[in-house]
RNA sequence: GGGUGUUUAGCUCAGUUGGGAGAGCGGCGCCCUUACAAGGCGUAGGUCGCAGGUUCGACCCCUGCAACACCCACCA
C-alpha cells in the first residue's frame, strides 16, 4: 500500500455508497431513525453542524451494521428571515430594492438563492461521509412541508389555539417584522438615566420621573407611584403636564412601581414598553403609538419631531427639555439593551396586529412527556432547562412581516373579517361568500421555526398516513444544541404530541458548543471561525486569511483577525482527512458544555488513522498473496493469538458500552487504545518472532496470519462508524474469504464481543511478557545502553510459573529484547552483582560488570526503594488501624495485607541489591 | 435577582455503584531496529479550586465559600 493519504481514498467511496443506495433503510431489522436537524439554506456547515453529524453519522452506521432498519432522513431548512436578509443585500450589491421587484419577483430570486446554496452545504455533507438518506430529501417549503403546515395552521386556529390580535409585540425596525421574543438577545450595555421634571398641574412642583428612553415620554400616557410611598401619597388622581406636548397625564398608584428606584415616579408608556403595557391594560389608559414601522416617529407626536429617527428623537427631546429647564440631571446607568438576534438593531416593542398560538395547552402534555421520562435529555441536566422554560411559557408569536415563508391562509373581507382555509376557493366555499365579495390574503408569513416543528412527522409524510410514517416515527434521537432547545426541540414535542400523539424523539442529544482553542465561540464577526472542510482539504495561510477577512464590516477588525489567523496558523493548515477530523470530534464529544476545538488533536488524530494504515500495510505484506489452505487449513491458535482476541472482545464490549450512553469520547478512546498500544505496539511486534522465524510450523504461521487478518477485518468493522473512509478502503483489499463477499463495509455485521473468546490465562501470561520486556527495556533506557548493544538478562527469585513462562516464551523474548542470553538461576547459583528489576516477586538482572553505572544504578535503586517505602507506610497505616481492619470489607482488607507482605519482599530484594552495587 | 455547569499534570481533557491519580499534546533523554520519524523506547511533572462535614477510607457523597462560563428574568 502507498502512504497514507486521504486525499486519495476518500474521495471515491462516498459516490460508490451512494450509487448503491445503501444509505436507504433496508432489512427486517428493528428500525431506527433519526432526522437531521435540517440546516439553513443560507449557509455552509461551520465547525458545530460538523461536529454533530458526525456523532449522528456514527450512530447511524453502528446501527445500520447491526442490523436495524436504519433513516437518516435529509432535508434543509428555509430560514425565514436570514434568507431574506440574505437575498435583500445581494440584491442591494446590484442597486434592486425588493420593493422594486415586488413580491413573486423577489420571491423567484430566493428560491434561485436556495437552489444554489443548497448545494453546497449537501457537497459538504457528503465530504464529511454523512450517510443521510437523499432521495427521500426534504425542504421546510416544500409541498409536502406547505400541506403540514396548512394543516395544523387551520386546525389550531379552529381550536382556537391560533388567534389573531393588536399586541404589544418585539418589533425589529431594519427588518420592519415583529419576531418573538426567543429572537431577542438582551446584553447589558452601558446607557444612561435621564431624569425629567414633569409640571404637576395646578401647582408650582414637579415630578421627576426617570427614563432610559427619553423620546418614548411623547407617547406617555401615565405617572405612576407606588401606592404606599408618602411622599407621592397626596398626588395620586391629579394631574401633570407632559413637557413637549399640550397634554396632561394623570398620577396613578400601582404596586408594580419600585419606590427605591430612582425618584420612586415612573412615567407609563403603554404602547412602547411591555410592563407599561400590562399596566396600561390595569388601569385603562390610552395607547399612543409614537412609531413607523421603521422606528422614525409617526403623527402623533408633536410637528417638531415628526419623521425623525428614534434615537434623533431621542436627542432633539433631551435637547428641548434641557432648554425648558425640566432635565433634572443625567446619570451614567447600565441596562439591558434588547437587539434583535439577526439583523443586531434595538428592538422596539411595538404595537401591531399579530398572530399568536396559545401555548399554555400545548405545553402540559410535553412536560409530561419529559417528567416521565418518555422522552430523556442527555446529558440530563438541560431537562431542568426545558421545563423551567416549558412551565412558564408564553404566547408565540407566529407572523411574520416577511415573504419568504409559509404564506399565513388567511383572508379578509373589506369589513375586516378573517377567514382561515387552505385556499381562496375553500373559504368562500366553507362560507358561502359570494364571488362578488373580495377577499385579501394575510400577507404575513410564519415564523420559520413553525415549520420546523412539524419536522420528524411530516417528512415522514403526514398529514398522509404513510408508511415511512407507520414505521420510522417516533424517531430515535435528536441530536442539537442547547441553543435550540426552547427554539425547536420544545416546539417539536409540543406540535408532534398534538398531532401525531407521539413523541417526536425518544432521546435528545444535547452537544457541547465548539469553541475555538481560546474557549471563544466561533463566529464570522470574530473571524475565528474555521470551515470544516479547510481542515479536511487543508488551506494556505493566504487562503484562510482571505477567507475570514472578506467582507468585513470594519477594516480595523480584518487587520486584527490577520494578526491572530498568522499567530494560530502559520503555516495554514495541513490536510488532515475526514477520517481524522471525525475521529477528533468523537473524542472531544464529553459531556461539558463548550468544547474547545484544538488542530492538535486532529494531528494526532491523523496520526492515528496513519497507525492503523500502516499497521494494515503490515498485515496484508506478511498475509497476501493468501495461501490455499489460510483459511480452511488447520491452526493452533498461540497464547499470543488468544490474547489479541481476547483484548479484542473487551474492546468491542467498551465501544457498545460507550455507543449505548452516547460516549462518543469513551468508544473513540477504547478503539484508539486498542488499536495503538495493544494491537500495534505488542500484537505485531509479537507475531515477528513467527512470521519472520524460518523454522515455524506451517500450522503456526498460518493461526497468525489468520489471527492477523481476522482482527485487522473486525478491528476494521468495530472502526468503520467513526473512520468511514480508510476502514473502506483498507477492508476492500483484504481477501474475501476473510471479509466475506460483501459489497462494503457499511453493510457489514457490527462485531459483537464474545465473552467465550476471552482467555484469561493468555491475557496474563502476556501481562507476563510484557512485564518482563518493560523491565528489561527500563534497564536499557535507565542504564543508558544503546538497543544495539546486547546484554545478557538474568531472572531469579522467580515462581515455577516463572520457570514455566519463560521456557514457553524464550523466542519472543529473544526477539523483543535482542540480548545476548536469557539465564535462569537458581536460588542457590551465584549472582553477579546487576541492575534490577522486579516482575512480581522475581528479579529481572542486568548484570553490570562492563555495562552499568554504579552511581545511576544506586541513585535508581533509592528511587524505586523511597517509592515503594511510600506505598509500605499507606498499607501500613491501614493494617495497624483497627477500625479499618474492623470495618472495611473482607477482600479489601486482605488486598491491603497482601500488598503489605509483598511490598515487605520486595524492599528486603531491593535494599539488598543496592548493598550489593554500592560495595562494588 | 433566580438557575445550571465547570474547577484534576505546563496545555486540552478523561476518571462509570467511595478502596493504590490517567490520556493526548508539550518537555527532557536515547534511537533513522526491515508496517509506521505522521515512528520506537524510556523519563520528569499533580496538597484533584478553598474550608468544613459524613466515612475505617473522599477526585468521587453532603454543606459553605471563591473563580470562571452559560441560561432565564419586566426594574423605569
């Protein structure tokens, strides 16, 4: 075999997979399926869709190997709101408004956008080796999706669970839609406190109220005090004159108020900010909306201000109200700013007609679900973070000021009236409204994450009953971000158990959150971000400079962004493979939250993957061409063999412990262990002896070679769902009366572990082995002795088992130490003076006449004595305490002597021999 | 203000019913030994955040504290 190279193995396999279908469920298995979290169409996949569908990836495959009818459902999601943010500015880059296309135009261009972009993120899907299911691929627009959504939407309105009302709503003035409340993020930025003398009517006093906004006070229709505070007390039912405008506003009390706060009076804004709204609604007072769409004051405010920006506003009433002498002062204040989560503006509440789903109904049953544990997070703590939310739950939002998105079916007569139905046609029908009688439909559209809710069941293809809806729904796992639990995974338990009566999943997945190597999250406004298949592929310094650079906002940043992109990637990055990049995702994937995303772990990773090349290299150079009789002919498996498979087993067992609790990490680590320290470090070091040894037995060379290549096959198949690539590649060279005539890998029986194969008699008496071999090697290393000198090895002291042992593996050890003799002496034969190591009771010798420092020697002798002194003093503390003796368990406390009797012997040896040397 | 999580070797992290602290990377030393220098062999390095408690015994269980991270919340 060439070097290992990704590059020139993993391009082929995944169109030979596909061309085969064998990414489609098939068998009588149980079924088993998950359905992808479907990215935007906007995008390209970024570090944490990477990492997830790689872990979906490998549990899709372990499945699908072990038998289970297994779906990976595709599909894409049409993300409302970005995707016309998106297609708006590339149409902005040409000079064309929306507003000059008109809605079907702009509409025709976005759907141009989603063909275009959708590829890309299924070409990057396909070079991470994702085996999704493409022919059944889905789109939250399509028809079919459109049919769901019609209707639930209707179902829901005529249950009254949709309605339709003027709400006070989060209103984003770029984008000019309401969005819900899920899309504002709310950062603490540093503002400040206006303080405002309001005129009290009839008098010479004033209030002083407190504001963050101060051009909201044009649309106040209220002050109000707490009910208790004496100072205001008297006040409660006159009057003030609201400064700017020739209205008066009453003094109300109301126990929301927090008389500690600023000067203890509040001016109530009902239509402009969501408490003074509830109090408004308490005490009956007039909405005065003060905004366009656009958040520039409307007509009814003052002529002075008409048509100005908000925050012009803002300066123009601090400026007057400072002229009239009513701005008290000013303080430095930090708050709560509300921006919306796409386009990064303030976010106005606003008032405007909306629809809503009631959500409290919808709730009840999906916390159910999840109390009872019929649907489990793992890991288990964000369980807390649902209900939490799920308890308190507020009305959803549902419209959207937008195009692109499910058309909300509804339509209006000229008097206002609304009717819901899947068509034009049907609502006159339904309605008896006369032809003459025109009708408008809603221009809204819904919330993109409305359709994302009805994912699991209606690419499945409900409302039909289908029977890729009969066998694969309820699916197995979803897998995503905590970030998205309120946003869909909730909305997905709650729309599913209403119209199906199932849950949507039986488990929740919830992954870490990829960070960069700094711990910072990985963003393009950061320019940390790194593409996955930059990693895969490999890129220049030049390159990924280029690429996170491009199209910044601010110059300052991109100069800043190169800076840290040289520091971190001086040289680019190398090519490492998706093998190697799955592999480091899976060993990453632990339970914590962030996950630091760190190059050198794909380094080492890539490493690996070229361990296990090379060891398969090995195989097939000492196995192939294979003989007649490799497989059918007779073979004696050696201790050495039984050991392999023994190990073999256990680790099977690790990596179906760790797949059945979602350890990615635990099944990457078993595999890589086994792979590196048993397989290659030991297992063919072990067969040399054999393989390259002219006087084995045809008989003996033949069970390693089978051993070999049986182990290397399954080893292969055990690997396949994390390294799909190489395990393919590697696993088609070997000869089919081994691999069986399959036609790849993917569709091979997942290895199970057999406790029968397990031989504890080899695995010790390769323990033995290896004890020994890492005595002598220590001696070597300690002593400073070059690998090519050859040393004569002494044992003493030792066991019949001993004596037993190394008779049996004399060659083997001939071979892995290279010394000059191996002598065995009795108790009575003399012993030169020797560097020493211990293996259990018996002592492996270096003798040092000609070799061996005397001072090294000592200094490691002491060392060896102090630490085993050490130990001697803890055992000793436990034997000589009674109530350890008294209390702990039988076997512990005996363990505790045994060590204590050992220790004893081996210190007794120890301290001898370091008499010895030191009297040289 | 409420909630959750994290704190273990220089760095990034494992540690599965409480019973002798581990890995990878990095460091140091030796080795181009015929699968692999993307390698082999050896080696150094830790009062397991702090303080109490339970226990014969605590990285692990309980309490408190600290630092960091994240989530939720209407303080003008």
């Amino acid at each position: 075999m060439d070097k290992y190279q990704p590059k020139n193995i993993e391009q082929s396999w995944y169109q030979k997979w596909e061309s085969g279908k064998y990414f489609a469920p098939q068998g009588n298995g149980p079924t088993f399926s998950i359905a992808i979290p479907p990215p935007n169409v906007t995008g390209t996949l970024h570090m944490g869709h990477a990492f997830q569908h790689s872990l979906v990836d490998s549990l899709i495959r372990y499945r699908r190997m072990k038998g289970d009818k297994t779906l990976w459902q595709m599909g894409t999601d049409h993300a409302g709101i970005s995707t016309q943010l998106l297609v708006t500015e590339r149409l902005a880059a040409q000079g064309i408004k929306p507003s000059d296309l008109g809605r079907e135009k702009f509409l025709e261009k976005a759907w141009e956008w989603k063909e275009e972009s959708g590829d890309t993120i299924s070409r990057q899907l396909r070079r991470l080796g994702a085996s999704l299911h493409w022919d059944t691929e889905r789109f939250t627009l399509d028809e079919g999706m459109s049919e769901a959504v019609l209707e639930v939407f209707i179902q829901l309105f005529e249950e009254g669970l949709i309605y339709r009302g003027e709400r006070l709503v989060n209103w984003d003035p770029v984008l000019t839609t309401s969005i819900s409340d899920l899309e504002v993020i709310s950062e603490e930025e540093n503002g400040h406190l206006w303080h405002f003398k309001y005129p009290i009517v009839d008098s010479d006093e004033f209030l002083t109220v407190a504001t963050t906004r101060p051009e909201t006070m044009l649309g106040d229709s209220a002050v109000a005090v707490h009910p208790d505070d004496e100072r205001y007390k008297a006040l409660v039912g006159k009057f003030v004159h609201l400064p700017l405008t020739d209205r008066t506003l009453p003094i109300i009390a109301d126990r929301y108020v927090d008389s500690e706060f600023g000067t203890g009076v509040v001016k109530i804004t009902p239509a402009h900010d969501f408490n003074d709204y509830e109090m408004g609604r308490r005490h009956d007072l007039e909405l005065i909306n003060i905004l366009n769409p656009d958040a520039t004051l409307n007509n009814d405010v003052p002529e002075a201000y008409r048509g100005l920006d908000r925050f012009d506003a803002r300066k123009r009433v601090i400026a007057d109200m400072d002229a009239l002498g009513l701005l008290h002062k000013i303080e430095d204040h930090k708050l709560a700013v509300p921006r919306g989560e796409k386009s990064g503006v303030v976010i106005e509440p606003y008032l405007s007609d909306q629809w809503f789903m009631a959500m409290k109904e919808l709730a009840e049953p999906a916390i159910r679900v999840v109390e009872e544990g019929e649907i489990e997070f793992v890991p288990k703590a964000y369980e807390n973070n649902y209900l939490v939310w799920m308890r308190d739950i507020q009305d959803w939002c549902i419209s959207r000021q937008q195009w692109w998105g499910h058309r909300i079916p509804a339509w209006y007569d000229e008097a206002g009236n609304v009717y819901v139905g899947r068509s034009e046609e049907a609502v006159r029908a339904k309605h008896g409204l006369a032809a003459d009688i025109s009708l408008n439909r809603d221009d809204d559209v819904l919330d993109t994450w409305f359709s994302s809710a009805l994912w699991t069941f209606a690419t499945l293809g409900w409302p039909e009953k289908t029977r890729e809806l009969e066998e694969f729904h309820s699916t197995d796992v979803m897998v995503t971000g905590h970030d998205i639990i309120t946003f869909w995974v909730s909305r997905m338990i709650m729309m599913t158990l209403k119209f199906t009566g199932e849950i949507p999943f039986k488990k929740v997945y919830i992954t870490g959150l990829v960070t960069d190597a700094e711990g910072q999250k990985m963003s393009k406004s950061k320019g940390n971000g790194l593409d996955p298949l930059d990693i895969v592929d490999g890129i220049s310094l030049d390159a990924l400079i280029e690429k996170r650079t491009s199209n910044m906002l601010q110059p300052k940043m991109a100069a800043r962004i190169e800076k840290a992109t040289r520091k971190e990637f001086p040289d680019g990055i190398d090519a490492y493979g998706t093998d190697a990049l799955r592999f480091t995702f899976y060993s990453i994937a632990t339970s914590s939250r962030t996950i630091r995303f760190d190059m050198k772990r794909v380094e080492g990773y890539r490493n690996f993957c070229n361990k296990l090349w090379n060891a398969s290299n090995f195989v097939m150079m000492n196995t192939l061409p294979l003989a007649a009789d490799a497989v059918s002919g007779d073979k004696t498996l050696s201790v050495v063999d039984h050991w392999i498979v023994s190990e073999f087993q256990k680790t099977a067992a690790a990596v179906e412990r760790a797949m059945q609790t979602y350890r990615y990490d635990l099944a990457a680590k078993a595999i890589y262990e086994f792979v590196w320290d048993e397989l290659c470090d030991w297992y063919l070091e072990l067969t040399k002896p054999v393989l390259y040894n002219e006087a084995a037995t045809a008989e003996s060379v033949r069970a390693t070679q089978f051993t070999l290549l049986s182990v290397l096959e399954a080893t292969l198949r055990l690997a396949h769902p994390f390294l799909p690539f190489m395990t393919e590649e590697i696993w088609q060279q070997l000869p089919e009366e081994i691999r069986g005539g399959g036609e790849t890998i993917m569709l091979q029986s997942f290895p199970e572990a057999d406790d029968n194969l397990i031989n504890e008699n080899a695995t010790a008496d390769v323990a033995w082995l290896k004890a020994v071999v890492t005595a002598s090697r220590n001696i070597r290393g300690e002593m400073d002795i070059s690998f090519a000198k050859e040393i004569p090895i002494l044992f003493k002291n030792g066991n019949d088992t001993d004596k037993a042992r190394l008779e049996r593996y004399e060659s083997l050890l001939n071979f892995l130490i290279k010394p000059e003799s191996l002598t065995w002496l009795e108790a009575g034969d003399d012993t030169p003076v020797s560097a020493t190591h211990l293996v259990g009771e018996m002592q492996v010798l270096v003798p040092m006449s000609g070799l061996i420092d005397k001072g090294a020697e000592v200094d490691r002798l002491n060392k060896e004595i102090d630490r085993k002194e050490k130990e001697r003093a803890r055992a000793e503390g436990k034997i000589n305490n009674p109530s350890f003796v008294d209390r702990a368990p039988a076997d512990v406390v005996q363990k505790e002597k045994d060590k204590l009797v050992d220790l004893a012997t081996a210190l007794q040896q120890l301290i001898a021999q370091r008499e010895r040397v030191e009297s040289l």
